[in-house]
C-alpha cells in the first residue's frame, strides 16, 4: 500500500478570516499555498459532475492545527461551510487566486455521502479539485445556472456583511458613550480627591491650632473636693482664682 504524503500547511481564507490547516496534499500538481472562499453551493449546480469519478479529483485531506486557536476556529467555520440550516450538506467553493480562477477547488464533508463524501476516509473535510470542462463540459445552460447562483450567494454575502458592518457600528457607539462616561467618572473622581486632600489638611491644621493651646495656660480657679456624699467646696477664704499670675477677685458663694 502506497503510504500518505507527509502534512503539509495551507492557507484557506474565509471573508475576513485567514488561517492555515493542516493538509495531506494527494494530487501530483505543483504545491499550492493558499485557496480563498467563494461561497456555498449544493451539490446539484454541478450538472455535468460525475461523482463515480471523484476519487481521482481528490485533492487534499484537510485537518485543523493542534494547539493553534485561529486554526481550529476556522476548521470549525469551514465545518459550517459545507452544513445547511437544515442539518443536510452542500459544497464549499474555493479558488486559486494565483491561476486566476483555473480550476475549482471543491470542499466536502465526510457525511455528505450523496455528493463526495463516500470517496475520501481518515479525515473530516476533503478538498476536490475540477476543471471548468469538468464541471461544465460545453453546456452553456450550466454555466448560466452557475452564475446564476453565484449572484445570488454574493447578493447574501452582500446583505450579511452590511448586517454586520452596521452591528459594528452600533457596537462602537456604545463603546464611545462608555469611554465618555468613563472620562467624566475620572474627573470627577479627581476632583473629589483633590478634595479629600485639602479637608485632611485643615483638619491637620485646626488639631495643631487646638494643641498650641495648652490647659495651663488657660484659668486654674476652684476647687474642688469630691468626697462619698457629693461634693464640697472649700470656704470662701481658701478659694481664689488666678489668671496668668493675675490674682483676681475671691469667690464669694
């Protein structure tokens, strides 16, 4: 048995999104680097394919890079590539852009066993590659349906993308009205700090002022004698009062 060629990394670029995968490249053409997505189709576009000779149009077995995030979100989107809505399968269309859209390179997912999923194993995604004449052969008709379907799926893409660009800008809206917001918390923050600073400092201020005043050099007058039975003042000849050395008049009771 004719053992597998070794993993290869390719390219794949999906609308905004680019990231390699890991690819077992079968087909003896020259190595190509990366392929960009066109859109989705089912498999019936192709009028003149015949699937009994798929196996010799299998291209590449596709497999996510381990340990790499951008490379297992896109394997995933590519995973919803080729899904309908309504659990079923269709084809993911791929071209080169170096041969200036040459050949198609066509994704399939292992289940979609009606179209190209019985020809590939070991893998769950798998990449075909056709020719025009392989597609179309010399039916004009065919060529007409697929353009036909590829205006529609442009015309989606179109509606999809100014979905999002419009979700983007209400999203950054909000963002500037938080950035606003958070502005004016953080002067006013500033401000009330600045605040709290200049209270600290009179209030160091009164304390000092309060200290200097000391009680001796305040009134040292009357005496007072507390004894079990409440208190009792001296007589009027034992009290008297000086102020600053002063003596002043005795208390009379």
């Amino acid at each position: 048995m004719k053992p597998l060629p070794a993993l290869s990394r390719l390219t794949l670029k999906v609308l905004n999104e680019e990231a390699q995968v890991q690819a077992i490249l079968l087909s003896s053409l020259r190595n190509i680097e990366s392929l960009t997505f066109d859109h989705s189709s089912q498999a019936e576009i192709f009028q003149n394919l015949d699937y009994s000779l798929a196996a010799s149009h299998l291209w590449a077995l596709v497999y996510e890079l381990p340990g790499n995030d951008s490379s297992v979100i896109l394997f995933h989107r590519l995973e919803d590539i080729v899904k309908t809505d309504d659990g079923g399968y269709q084809i993911g269309i791929f071209h080169e852009p170096a041969s200036n859209y040459c050949n198609f390179y066509l994704l399939a997912h292992k289940n979609h066993e009606k179209s190209f999923g019985s020809h590939f194993k070991g893998a769950k995604l798998a990449i075909f590659q056709y020719s025009y004449q392989d597609l179309f052969g010399s039916n004009c008709d065919n060529y007409m349906k697929y353009l036909t379907a590829l205006s529609l799926s442009i015309s989606s893409s179109a509606s999809t993308l100014k979905a999002v660009i419009l979700e983007s800008i209400s999203v950054k809206a909000n963002i500037e009205d938080l950035d606003s917001v958070i502005t004016k918390c953080y002067k006013k923050n500033s401000r009330l700090q600045q605040k709290i600073v200049t209270a600290k400092k009179n209030i160091r201020k009164l304390h000092s002022q309060l200290t200097a005043k000391s009680p001796e050099n305040n009134v040292d007058c009357v005496e007072r004698k507390k004894t079990n039975k409440g208190i009792l003042y001296s007589q009027p000849s034992d009290l008297g009062c000086e102020v600053n050395g002063n003596s002043v008049e005795r208390a009379k009771f």
